[in-house]
C-alpha cells in the first residue's frame, strides 16, 4: 500500500520560511518522481516544483525560483520543500504528489502524470 504524507505546513509571516516534508512508504522513492503542487481556494491546482529519480533534475514554476528549493533523501523516503520569502498569495494547500517511471532524470509538473496523493497540507501566509 502506498502512503503519501505531507508535513511542515503552518502560519508564517510575509518574507518568513517553512519547510515542507513529503514521507513516503510502501515502496522505494529511488523508483519515482516526486512533485508538489498547491491550491488555494477558487484557484487550480498549480505545479510548484519537481524532482526527479536520481534527484539530479530539479523544475520549479517562474514565480517561485530563487525562492523555493526541492531536494530528497532516498534514504529516508523523504523528499523537502524548503520555502524562503514566502507572500501572502501564496497561502495554499501543498500537495505531494508521485508518479513511477523508468527515466531518472526528468520531471515533469503536470499534475495528471501523478498517481499518488497525499492529503495536504496547509500553507498561511500573513501578518
């Protein structure tokens, strides 16, 4: 059985930081992509970055590069989201989400090649 769990989430200020832990299990994150996106209320769901297999290719939509850093311990089946500088409009809850593949060094945002969800976890940004 696959289990994606997201943590980290809270309140934070304007200009504040969080990271954000995404803990799989019931298999070998060495063998998927992982992605986190995020959803704010009446928004889509937005892709924010991805990683992939070997953790040697890294994508980030516009708004957050410089900012946001994705990074995964195999060892620990863990995969991070570090946040710096967050801004209000960026409060949202943040998925984990991951998808198998055989290619190990690509990723890809589109949240429609995922096939595992967690259950979020919620992102609040303001003073």
């Amino acid at each position: 059985q696959l289990h994606v769990v997201e943590s980290g989430g809270g309140l934070v200020q304007p200009g504040g930081s969080l990271r954000l832990s995404c803990e799989v299990s019931g298999f070998s994150l060495d063998t998927y992509v992982i992605g986190w996106f995020r959803q704010a209320p009446g928004k889509e769901r937005e892709g924010v970055s991805c990683i992939s297999r070997s953790g040697g290719r890294t994508n980030y939509v516009d708004s957050v590069k410089g900012r946001f850093t994705i990074s995964r311990d195999n060892a620990k089946n863990t995969v991070y989201l570090q946040m710096n500088s967050l801004k209000p409009e960026e409060t949202a809850i943040y998925y984990c989400a991951a998808h198998s593949t055989t290619v190990t060094d690509m990723c890809l945002m589109a949240y429609f090649r995922y096939d595992y969800w967690g259950q979020g976890t919620q992102v609040t940004v303001s003073s």
